[in-house]
C-alpha cells in the first residue's frame, strides 16, 4: 500500500477512537486516577481499566461522556469459561460499558474451536444481557492467519462488537531469548477486516503510538484503538492543525 490515502478527520473523531489504557500492572491509584482525569481531559472514548479500578473510573469519569472499559481474562486468557463470565459479569454490574476479553488462546492453537465458540458465546451473552457491548481479544502474535481468520468468523456470528489484536502483552520469546511482540500490524487488521462482519468493528492494540499510525490504522478500517500515548497522539494532530471540524488529511503507508 504505497500510494497515499485521503481520509477525513476531525479532532473529537480521533479522540473518540482511542480506548485510554491503564493496564500495566504496576500502576498505582494514583497513577491510574491522573490517568483518569487525562481521558476526561482529552475527551477519548473509553479508559481501559483492570477491574478493581472500576469504582474509581466511575467516579472520576462520570458526567464526562467517557465510558468505562474493564478488561477481564486479562492478559493471557486461561481462566476458565465459569470465572469468565462471572467477571464479566460483575464487571458490567459494578459499571463497566464495555468489555474487552482474552481469548483462550491455547485453546485455539490446539483447534478446539467447540470450546473457543461457546466460551465467546457466553460472556458475549453475559454482557449484552447486561446492556454493555464486548471486544474480543485474539492476541495475534501467537496465532497464524488461519487462526485470525476463523477467530474472525466465530465473532461475526456471534455477532460480538469489536475484534481486536492484542493486549499489548503477549510477548513472544525470539530466538535471541529476548521477548517482544509486533501488536497490530497492518498485515493481520486488513485480513481482521476483510474476514469480519460489517457489523464487527476492528480495535487495534499494540503499538499506535503516535498520529501517523492512528491515521494509518483508520485508512484499514480501524475504529477504535488501544494507547498509552494519546496526548502526544491528540497535541501532534492539533500542530497539524486538526481540530474541532473534519479536514482531509493524506495518509501514507511505509
């Protein structure tokens, strides 16, 4: 994709796609309410809490138009189906709008996708039951594209909301023994794209760090994305003069 896209942003459109995240797992509530008052600040679509922060984003968030996006299964995915839906659930009814959970991903390198469908099935019934909508993580640093492909058509016809890459810490041992992970590589978000329902959104997490990548994820079919950077993200699209009314913004692939 070397030839250059035009698409047409506004500011309040590239905050409103960014999922704010407070995921690390040496955060403070400190930390995590400065955090907090940053998504209220920047007016982004949800902060991405671990799920004792609930209470805390409630409080902090509320009346701001931000919504409340606990994770669960979080970040590797290998609690079972009952825990699942159970945090799930009690994530929702302490006040989470949106659930992002981790597939079990051993589960779908094995191939059992009997056990893959009906554990989605589940908590992405849990959740809508409930009134809040849920992203399904597939950590694609571990999986091949067959697996993101039928990942892909297991959640359009359960009709989840959002699929997404990654947790932003499904670090893959190389062969130098050192760890690292890829994210979200246009690569597997065009394939996620290709091979989803309309209807299914596409989040990206792992690695959009700053403006030029948020641009090139949404130039794929991106909606919504998972970052950590979203103030040098939002200050450099307002140097480039992106604010409150959409302007056309060309888009270039490396």
């Amino acid at each position: 994709m070397a030839t250059p896209t035009k698409i047409n942003v506004s500011l309040p459109q590239l905050a409103k796609m960014i999922d704010h995240s407070l995921l690390h797992p040496t955060m403070t509530d400190a930390e995590i309410r400065e955090g907090l008052e940053l998504s209220k600040k920047y007016k982004v679509a949800t902060a991405c809490v671990k799920p004792y922060s609930i209470p805390l984003a409630r409080e902090v968030l509320s009346g701001s138009g931000v919504l409340v996006c606990p994770v669960i299964g979080f970040p590797h995915g290998n609690s079972t189906t009952a825990i699942k839906v159970q945090e799930a659930a009690a994530a929702v009814d302490a006040g989470g709008d949106e659930i992002d959970m981790v597939v079990n991903v051993g589960k779908v390198l094995g191939g059992d996708w009997d056990y893959v469908t009906e554990e989605i099935r589940q908590i992405n019934q849990t959740v809508v039951q409930k009134g809040a909508i849920l992203k399904v993580i597939f950590e694609n640093d571990y999986l091949n594209e067959d697996h993101i492909v039928r990942l892909c058509g297991i959640c359009s016809d359960l009709g989840v909301a959002f699929v997404k890459t990654s947790t932003g810490y499904g670090f893959v041992k190389q062969s130098n023994g050192f760890y690292s992970y890829d994210g979200a590589t246009y690569p597997h978000l065009k394939l996620m794209r290709e091979k989803s329902a309309s209807g299914v959104q596409i989040k990206a997490a792992g690695g959009v760090r700053t403006l030029d990548d948020l641009l090139r994820v949404m130039a794929l079919g991106v909606t919504r994305v998972g970052a950590t950077a979203t103030v040098a993200i939002l200050e450099e699209a307002e140097k480039r003069g992106i604010g409150e009314e959409p302007i056309e913004v060309e888009v270039e692939f490396n």
